[in-house]
C-alpha cells in the first residue's frame, strides 16, 4: 500500500486507497472548516426565524389578534422572514413562521393567527 497524506493535518498515514485522513478528528476537523460559511449561514436564518416566532407567538397570545407594523417592529420582527405562504382563494396572503400566521390590513395593520 501507498503512503498518503492527510488532507488536514498533513501526516502520512497508510489505509484503503481513497483514504483520505488519518484520523477521524481530521476528518472532523477538516469538514468542519469546509462546511463552515454554509453552517453559518442556516444558523443565523433560523435564529431570526425563531425571533419571528417569538415575536408572534407573545404578540398573538389568543390566537387571532390584531396589531400594528410598528409593534410588530419593536418586537425586532423581520418582515422577509418565514417559513410559508398561503394565498386564500379570494387572494388574501397569509405568511407563516411554523405555525404562527399573519396576513398585511390596511392603515399597517396585521392580523396574527396560529394555524391550528
């Protein structure tokens, strides 16, 4: 068998042919640096996707409510945020974080819902 090296720390090591750490801290490791960017990219997203939910899960206590853009602001809710859409066939858009909803009035109103 040929020598190899390990792609991350560099130390030769013997093993199957397409082998290609030493170890599988190495392996780990090297992944981890690899996978990085995108990592913490889908970490981010989801803590401002669980602030959205929060935000409308404490603003929408019974269920149906209705509030302001302004106070869905102040609670630091980010409008580009959700996990779905549904348009009703009278062509009312709901946005949805999970199972929280809400749906854009006039004056910059918002009705908040949860999905049962």
């Amino acid at each position: 068998m040929e020598e190899q090296k390990c792609l991350e720390c560099g130390e030769p090591f013997k093993g199957r042919i397409d082998k290609k750490f030493c170890s599988d801290y190495c392996r780990n490791t090297y992944n981890n640096k690899v996978n990085k960017e995108s990592k913490n990219m889908i970490r981010n997203v989801n803590y401002r996707l669980r602030k959205n939910y929060k935000a409308l899960s404490e603003l929408n206590q019974s269920g149906k409510t209705k509030v302001t853009r302004v106070k869905l602001l102040s609670n630091n809710f980010d409008f580009n945020l959700f996990t779905s859409i549904y348009t009703t066939k009278t062509g009312n858009t709901y946005y949805y974080v999970y199972d929280q909803g809400y749906l854009a009035l006039e004056n910059d109103y918002y009705l908040l819902i949860k999905r049962e």
